[in-house]
C-alpha cells in the first residue's frame, strides 16, 4: 500500500509539471483580451490560473450543499458493511470515539485502491470546485478543498467511525486539485461550445454535472432569472382591518397579480 501511495505521489508531481506550461500560457494569453465588466460567471471571463474574484454568494451557498451532502454521504456509509468501509461498531458513545480517533490519528490506512486513488481525488475535486466555480483562484481553491476534506471530513465527521488516514490527508486535497483544475478547465471547453460534449448537449451537461455538482445544483436551486421572473409576475392575496361607516370593525381582502 505504502508502495502505491508513493507511486500516486510520484504521479501527482508529473501532471503538475505537464500541466504548468499550458495553463500559464492559457493565463499569459487571456491578458491580452478585453478587460471584463463584472461578469456574473466565472466561466464568462477569459481564463484565469490566479485571478481572484470570488463571488461570495455562490461561495456560501456551495458550502452549504458540501457540508449538507458530506453529512448525507455519512449517513449512508453508515449503513454501509464493513469489508466496505472497513468501519468496526465497538459500541462506544460517538463522541467519545470520535476523541479517541482525533487523538491516536492519523494513521496509515487499509482502504482498497478504489478508495484511496479514485473516490477521495474526485471528493476533493468537488471541493476545488465548489470554490473555483465561484471565482476563486488556483490556490485558493486547493486551500478551500484542504480545509473541507481536513477539517470538515477527515477530522470532522468521519472521525466518528475511524481514525485519520494519512493518505486521505494528502491525496484528497492535493489530487483533487489536479483533477479539479482539470475538470475546470473541461467544464470551460464544454461551456465554449455551447454546452455540448462530442457535438451532444446531454454529454455535456451530463459531464458537467459529475464534474461541478454542487455549482450545478446552486444554480438550480436559486435561479436569479427565474426569481426575477417570479417577481415580475408576482401574485399577492393580503387582508387588512377596515372600518365601515357605522364604525363597525371589518376585513378587506385584496388580490392582484403582474403579468
């Protein structure tokens, strides 16, 4: 296992290397385009490896869903089997597990390959995404995704069931910054032409969900347009206390509706 983590690692600091070159080049060339005027979206804006300019709504709004869908992603682990997780039920208080696993980690874990190399990289590109969808840079994005699957996961809540990995640690923050810029730099060719992943509008979007869920879903959930929509085609039904002539005391009801 040990043996794997140093080959992965090995790998990590290759794409880092291969992929340098063309991003700065990609940064150097957006320079000379037009100056942009407070796009909305980050994919609106030429390509940028260091450019900070975090929409701080969606920012929030992203963090939301991660946290809300790392508790979900718990919570179905939890009924997981143990050849699975490799999670052992020793019946203790959860809190005080979770102190005994905070304290005696982080150790070098068992998980298969699949775990370790495949799954934990892609959780923490959905971090880097979460951030760099939003407009944060290169590494503000790596901070973002280091400090939710650190922090948030690895010491947070899945120290509940284990104890701290080592190569959770590194491998999802630092390959899930590969793949994100990766995924990133996709989900802009995709969003460049019209949508479409091999001339098909469902690839596309179907690719840029399981690249950026949770922008996706964010901006389905709070549609700016389609609030504005609904404000300008407002329906509003009030009532209010009148008084009539002879004093007495009454209701008015008033209805209307924009179109």
């Amino acid at each position: 296992m040990k043996q794997d983590f140093i080959i992965y690692i090995l790998g990590i600091l290759f794409f880092c290397s291969f992929f340098s070159t063309p991003m700065r080049a990609a940064e150097k060339a957006a320079e000379y385009q037009l100056p942009f005027e407070a796009a909305k979206d980050v994919y609106e804006r030429p390509y940028s490896f260091s450019e900070s300019n975090i929409n701080k709504t969606l920012l929030k709004r992203n963090t939301l869903l991660l946290v809300g869908a790392g508790v979900g992603t718990m919570g179905i682990l939890y009924l997981m089997p143990s050849s699975f997780t490799n999670w052992e039920d020793d019946g203790k208080n959860p809190f005080s597990k979770w102190w005994d696993n905070v304290t005696d980690g982080p150790v070098w874990d068992e998980d298969d390959l699949f775990l370790n190399y495949i799954a934990h990289p892609y959780c923490g590109a959905i971090y880097y995404m979460g951030a760099r969808s939003a407009g944060a840079n290169a590494f503000e994005s790596f901070l973002y995704s280091f400090a939710l699957s650190t922090f948030f996961w690895e010491y947070g809540i899945e120290s509940f069931a284990e104890v701290p990995s080592i190569q959770d640690l590194i491998v999802t923050p630092l390959g899930g910054a590969i793949v994100g810029e990766g995924f990133y730099l996709a989900k802009r060719h995709i969003y460049e032409n019209e949508g479409k992943l091999m001339n098909s509008k469902v690839l596309g979007s179907t690719a840029v969900f399981l690249m950026d869920p949770m922008t996706e879903i964010t901006n389905y959930i709070w549609d700016e347009e389609e609030q504005e929509d609904l404000e300008k085609h407002a329906f509003s039904l009030q009532a209010q206390p009148i008084m009539a002539k002879d004093g007495s005391m009454g209701y008015g009801i008033s209805l209307s509706f924009s179109f």
